[in-house]
C-alpha cells in the first residue's frame, strides 16, 4: 500500500505536511492521483484569485503490521 505524503508552502509562511487519507494499491496509482490533484488544486486556487502554493510530495511505501 502506498500513501501520498505533501510539503505545501505558501508565501510568507511556513510550510505544511498534508497526509492523503486514501492508500493506495501501486506507487503508479498515488503519483497519478496526487498530480492530478495538484493540478485540480492550482486551477481552484487560481479561478479564486489566490497565490499558488510550492508543493512537493512523496508516494510511500507501508505495510500492515
């Protein structure tokens, strides 16, 4: 299982950790989620006349125990 973990910093403050809730099945599946949800976020983010964001993200990798 995989998770999507994000770095999002805005301008002038400080940056923020977001955890995505969903797992999923291949590390192909998140990137492919999480780009598409990047690029969903700015296209709202712009449409409402805010600053775009830097983010960055990692697709880990976890196992139940």
């Amino acid at each position: 299982m995989f998770s999507a973990v994000y770095l999002v910093c805005f301008a002038g403050q400080p940056c923020e950790f977001f955890v995505d809730s969903f797992a999923y099945d291949s590390k192909e599946e998140c990137v492919i989620s999480v780009e598409d949800n990047i690029v969903r976020n700015t296209q709202e983010i712009l449409a409402a006349g805010g600053s775009v964001p830097t983010v960055d993200y990692q697709c880990i990798t976890w196992s139940k125990a």
